[in-house]
C-alpha cells in the first residue's frame, strides 16, 4: 500500500503518476484528513499524523519544565 499526500499536487498530477505506476488504485475521491484516514486504513496513519496539535504541546510543555528547572536549579 501506498499512501500519497496529494496537498501539493494538482488532481491531474496524481492521476498521471497513479497511470505511470501502472497499479490498481483505490480510495476515496476527494481529500481526507488524517483521522478519516486512519478510519479507513487502521495502522495506516502515525499517532503524530492524527494529532499534531497535541504533540506540539506536549513538546513545548516538556522544553518549558526544562526551561524553568534549569533557570530555578
């Protein structure tokens, strides 16, 4: 299986690279974001895909404890 994020692509562009692979496709016809995704394909979509925001903050929680405890410590 592949997976081709077609955000930069236009619709010709994809069909023209899915004819040039000469292999089956299928899914869905328009664009779908991760958790449709991950829906539809288990196992498909990482944990970071499908929840960006949280892993942002979650690191700049983490780079802000650092921040601080080095700061009081």
């Amino acid at each position: 299986m592949l997976r081709v994020p077609g955000g930069g692509y236009a619709r010709e562009d994809i069909d023209r690279l899915v004819t040039a692979l000469g292999v089956p496709c299928s899914g869905p016809d328009h664009a779908v974001n991760a958790n449709e995704l991950a829906k539809t394909h288990p196992g498909l979509v990482s944990r970071v895909e499908r929840h960006p925001y949280r892993i942002a903050f979650a690191v700049l929680a983490v780079v802000v404890i650092v921040i601080v405890a080095s700061i009081l410590g």
